[in-house]
C-alpha cells in the first residue's frame, strides 16, 4: 500500500512563498505521471489539478498558477515539490499530492496552505 505524505504547509501573507513537499513510500514518482492537486474552502469544492509532471520530466500548470508555481522530483530523496512564489489568496487551500488520473488509495492527509495578511 502506497502512502504519500504532504508537508510544508502554513499560513503565509500574500506575495509569499512556500515549497511543499510530498513523500512516498515506494518509488513511484519516476513511473507514473504525478500531480498536486488543492481543494479550496467551501462544501462542494472538488480537487482540481494545480500542476503535473510527466515520468520524462515534462511538466503542465494550471492557468491560475502558471508562471509562479513550479514542480519538480527529486527521484534521489524520493520527494516531489511544488514551489509557490507570489501567493495570492485564492491560492489559499488544502494541497495534496498524487499519481495523474489520481489513485483512491493514494489520497494523504494534505498540507494546508492559508494565504492572508
């Protein structure tokens, strides 16, 4: 059973900056097309993609964040991050990590991100 961890969340003022990283305990990021994924405040908010990275490195962002976050995998710390500069508040969510279509199985726990000054 896969478990990926979420970390490096917090409160931060707009503008700011913060890198997430996202742990595995099996070494899935090189074979499989991964994603971070934020789920904004409100009840019937779904998941949507913020950015992806394909097994041959080539990565996608989602409009709203394009320019200012940037993914990446470290294969050798088996760690994926997601560095956000010039955070805004509608940034301001519950960020999770996962393969691309998203696993059931794999969801973590995510890391809160809460972008207000």
């Amino acid at each position: 059973q896969v478990q990926l961890v979420e970390s490096g969340g917090g409160l931060v003022q707009p503008g700011g900056s913060l890198r997430l990283s996202c742990t595995a305990s099996a070494r899935i990021f090189s074979i499989n097309t991964m994603a971070w994924y934020r789920q904004a405040p409100g009840k019937q908010r779904e998941r949507e993609v913020v950015a992806g990275i394909a097994d041959d490195g080539r990565t996608n962002y989602a409009d709203s964040v394009k320019g200012r976050f940037t993914i990446s995998i470290d294969n050798a710390k088996n760690t994926m991050y997601l560095q956000m500069n010039s955070l805004e508040s509608e940034d301001t969510a519950v960020y999770y990590c996962n393969t691309f279509p998203p696993r059931a199985t794999y969801w973590g726990q995510g890391t809160q991100v809460t972008v207000s000054s």
